[in-house]
C-alpha cells in the first residue's frame, strides 16, 4: 500500500518597468515540502538529517512575498537592486529538548517519536546586489541582511529563538577577470 501525496502550490511573478533604466518586481508563492530538514543543534556531530513526511509528523508548509526594485547603470554596463522578503513556516519539526541523532534520533522507525512537530518559522530580510555586467572584468558585490526564527510551543517556553541557520549579515564579492578568449 503507497501513499502519495499532492499539494497546490501557486506562485505569481510581476516586473514593471517604469523607465527604460529603472524596473520594480513582486512575488508571490505558496509551497509544501514533503521532507524535513532534522539538524541537531546541540554539541555533538554538526549533522542534518532529511526525513519524510509521514502521518505523525505531516509535511511543512510556507508561503513568501517579495518586491524589490532595480536600475540600470552607465549603458546597462552595471545594475543596483535592492529586494526585501517575507516568508512564513508551518508544520517544522526539530528535536525534542534532550534528543540528538545520538539519543535515538538514527535508529530505524524511532526518530518520529523523538522530534517536536508542529513548529513555526519567519525569515525575512533585505538584500543589495551591485553587478558590474559587461567588460572584460565582471562580478558583483552582494550584502544580505536577514533574520531566521523558529517557534515551538514545548520548547524554550514557546518563545522563538533564532535557527541554526540564522545568517544575520552575509555579504560576498565575486570578481571574474577574462585574461584571453580561452582563460577567465
């Protein structure tokens, strides 16, 4: 006996150009993921662990919005944009308080029974890109600023706390010089 599982998940996408050099852009999507992402976020092995979505513990669901703006610079030969976004979390799941991969969560048919379900999550942030797009040296400058909550009822007194995966500033420089038509 299989189960299957299906799920609607709509996404909707809109770029304006107000002017030849200036552009504005919005999003919108709905998602459900039929497998968890368990990481263990105590001392111990820096391990995460994919698992199914089951009938104890159903699969997550979230939905993310974003809009954002982006120009055009010299000639089309740089472009500066900024995009914010939003996103909500249903449905996660993460070791219950005294639990890791050690403690039963990698024995076969018991891990469902060692995780809180039911978690609810936020990521939402602000993110500047400055490309340089033609030349014979190209790349970009990029800087994120965000935030990663997690919420679970029975764990640290229902208050949310930051994920592991919580990047508070990220930012990345990316240069690609081209010495010859063969050699970048």
């Amino acid at each position: 006996n299989q189960n299957h599982s299906w799920a609607i998940q709509p996404r909707a996408a809109m770029r304006i150009a107000a002017t030849p050099f200036l552009a504005f852009k919005a999003s919108y999507s709905q998602m459900t993921q039929f497998i968890h992402l368990l990481t263990n976020s105590g001392v111990g092995l820096p391990i995460d662990l994919w698992v199914p979505a089951t009938e104890q513990v159903p699969a997550e669901t979230s939905w993310q919005a974003a809009a954002g703006a982006s120009a055009s610079l010299f000639n089309d030969k740089w472009e500066l944009s900024v995009e914010g976004y939003y996103k909500e979390m249903n449905g996660l799941i993460t070791f219950q308080e005294g639990n890791n991969f050690l403690l039963g969560g990698l024995q076969a048919g018991s891990w469902e029974n060692t995780v809180e379900a039911g978690g609810n999550g936020t990521a939402y942030g602000v993110e500047l890109l400055l490309q340089k797009k033609q030349g014979r040296t190209t790349g970009w400058i990029g800087y994120t600023l965000s935030w990663n909550w997690r919420q679970f009822d029975r764990i640290n007194g229902g208050t949310r706390f930051p994920f592991k995966y919580d990047r508070r500033h990220d930012a990345s420089i990316v240069v690609t010089h081209k010495l010859s038509e063969k050699v970048n």
